[in-house]
C-alpha cells in the first residue's frame, strides 16, 4: 500500500473532457513490472465505507455495516466491483464480482495512474520512497520538548515556590503552617534560617534558547534545509554565492525537480498525449487541440538564484572577451549567457542575432551608398 511517501495521479477522459484528480496512496495497492520498476501493470484502490456512503454514491440500497469498495485500474480496463461486507467469508479475488455496468475500456494500453515517489530509497520496488523531513524528526521533537520546559519555568517564575532553611517559623496571628503566597504575610524565622524563592533565572533561560538554535541548526542541516539567516545578510549576494550557502537545500530541490518533474510531470504530459490520441475531441481546460504527439518533452529549469547586474556584467565581459578571440562559437555563447537571458532556444536565438547582424549590414551598405551619390559641391 501507498503512505506519505508517493503520490498518486489519476488522469482520465469523462465524457470527452480531461480530469486529473489526486489520489490518497494509502488506500492504493500498485503493482510493478518486474523488468521496469517505475511501469505499472495494475493499481487497486480499496478501502471501507458504510451502506450510506454506498447509497449516496449510487450503488443502491444495502443493509446497514460496513463493506469494502474496490476498483482496478489496469493497462486496458477501468474494472469496478460490486461492495462486500466486512465481515463476508470470501476475501480477496475469490469475493469480488465485477460491475459490468460502471466497468469502462479505455484502451491506452498504459495505467492511467502516473506514481510518483517523494524521493529514491534503497528499495526500488517499494511504492513509496523516502520521506523528506525524517533526519529531522527526532531533533525537533526533543526541541519541541526543551521550549516547552523552558516556557514553563519562565511561568514559575512569575509564582516562584518558597523555601524555608529552618526547622521552625512562625507567622504572625498564630497561622497554620500552610504559608500563603501573598505579599501581605511576612514570615519570621529562627536565628540562622533563611528562605529562599526557586526560579529560573536569565543564565538557564538563556541557555535554554542556545540550546534550542544548535538543534534546530542540526535538524536543517540534516534535512539540507538552508540554515542562512536573512537578518544577518548586510550587503546584496551575487547569485553564486547564494547558491554556495544554500548549498544543501539546492541539492535537496534537484533531487525533488527529478522526482516530481522528469519522473511526474513529463510522465502526466505523455499520459494526456496518448489519450488525446485515443480521443481526438478531448476537452483539455475548454479547448479542443485534436490529438497530440508527446515528441521529445523535456523541463528547462531556471537558475536557482536570478544573477544580479554585477553578475550579468561579468558575464557579458567574458563570453565577449571569449567571442572576440574566436575561442568559442555563437552557440556556446549564447548557451553561456543563458542564465541571464533565459533563452529557450538556442537555434531560434542564433538565427535573430544573425538576421540582427545582417540588416545592420545592410543599413551600413545603404547609408555608404547615398554619401557616395551625394555631389562634392554640396558639401
């Protein structure tokens, strides 16, 4: 079964018209290939409703419990089954019968599930991979734990406890030994004895809040979350050294982008292209765009930090510096200006920068032209 760890994306045509819907994994059951871990040959979603719930989804009247709902999802078949009771003696394939009825073909040949695991695991088969804030965990419940003593004894302090370093005390209109906290009683002791008031004072507290950042700077660091305090920053970073000093948390996001973007979103893109394929008059956001060929689909991330003037400036010295010398090509040079010009393409943009060169050219030529025709007199 499915857990925190994966994420399960149901994408189908109802009625000529595209629905995505985000399925809860823990109620998913995924089988794999055996040869392609990331191929599904089969989805099963269960899980326990009441006869209300039955009825309110149309399946009719059924005697009040409890029951299981399950349906497939297969390479070809959307298989529905008729409910069983909880408590039904025939469990597993042997007590599902199939829904003729609510039962659909959709002929993709592929599940019509894309599955999505958060991040790689030392199982490749598990259906779920690992969680992202598990490093984490631990240190910030201890954390959690240690504010919340603090607090507490910060509380105390605004009632301390009193303590009295005597065997014998007396108050004042022969008053039980029960000493009220008021400031109205005064308390007399024996010669020698003293009282005293038990708080927390600055230096625990203090150590308390100390204590408390060097966890919170281990769990973000076990995490890869980015530990840089943005108070503490004075003058503007250029976009590299910001990426230097988050570091661990660029790292963590690559990670991510391959997880949820090569491996998810191409994946949902392919998915909606073979069945605009299989329904041509697909609906997709209230346009009809006929079949579609999935091609080569690729993600084109921008920079983790935009590049600041500086960095621009430096940048268009060097791929100059670099042009002039003949040592790279335009198609480098425009690869290596990318950052700050993000150009999608770099063919379409060596095709602008030569048209661009070429009628400068050609207003050079026209402009030599009419000075030559101009007559010396004039002048």
């Amino acid at each position: 079964m499915g857990s925190v760890g994966s994420v399960a994306i149901l994408i189908q045509a109802v009625d000529s018209e595209l629905v995505i819907e985000i399925k809860r994994t823990c109620f998913l059951e995924p089988t794999f290939s055996l040869f392609d871990v990331r191929k599904l040959l089969r989805v099963r979603e269960q899980y326990i409703v009441d006869a209300d719930g039955l009825l309110r989804a149309g399946f009719g009247d059924h005697p009040p419990g409890n029951y299981w709902f399950t349906r497939d999802f297969t390479e070809n078949e959307t298989i529905w089954y008729q409910p069983v009771r909880l408590d039904s003696p025939l469990r597993g394939e042997d007590g599902l019968m199939r829904d003729d009825v609510r039962s659909v073909s959709h002929g993709l040949g592929v599940v019509p599930i894309v599955w999505i695991k958060n991040l790689p695991g030392t199982d490749p088969g598990s259906p779920d991979g690992k969680c992202t804030f598990a490093a984490g965990i631990d240190t910030m419940i201890d954390a959690d734990y240690l504010l919340s003593q603090t607090v507490r004894g910060l509380r105390y302090s605004a009632d301390p406890t009193m303590v009295l370093s005597a065997d014998e005390y007396q108050l004042p209109g022969m008053m039980p030994q029960q000493i009220p906290k008021d400031a109205s009683h005064a308390i007399s002791l024996p010669q020698g004895g003293e009282a005293k008031l038990l708080e927390i004072n600055g230096t625990g507290a203090a150590a308390s809040l100390n204590m408390w950042e060097a966890l919170r700077a281990l769990a973000l660091e076990a995490m890869h979350g980015n530990r840089a305090h943005g108070d503490r920053v004075t003058a503007a970073q250029s976009g590299r050294a910001m990426e230097l000093m988050c570091l661990g948390l660029t790292w963590l996001t690559g990670r991510l982008r391959r997880s949820y973007g090569e491996f998810g979103f191409v994946s949902v893109l392919n998915l909606i292209c073979r069945i605009s394929q299989v329904v041509p008059e697909l609906n997709i956001g209230g346009k009809f765009h006929g079949p579609i060929e999935a091609g080569n689909i690729s993600l084109v991330w921008p920079p983790w930090f935009e590049p600041t003037f500086g960095d621009m400036q430096t940048m268009a010295n060097a791929v100059q510096a670099a042009r002039s010398a003949n040592a790279v090509s335009v198609d480098t040079a425009i690869r290596m200006m990318r950052p700050a010009t993000h150009v999608q393409h770099v063919g379409e943009e060596k095709n602008k920068i030569l048209d661009d060169i070429k009628a400068h050219d050609e207003r050079l030529k026209a402009l030599d032209g009419q000075v030559q025709d101009r007559d010396p007199t004039e002048v």
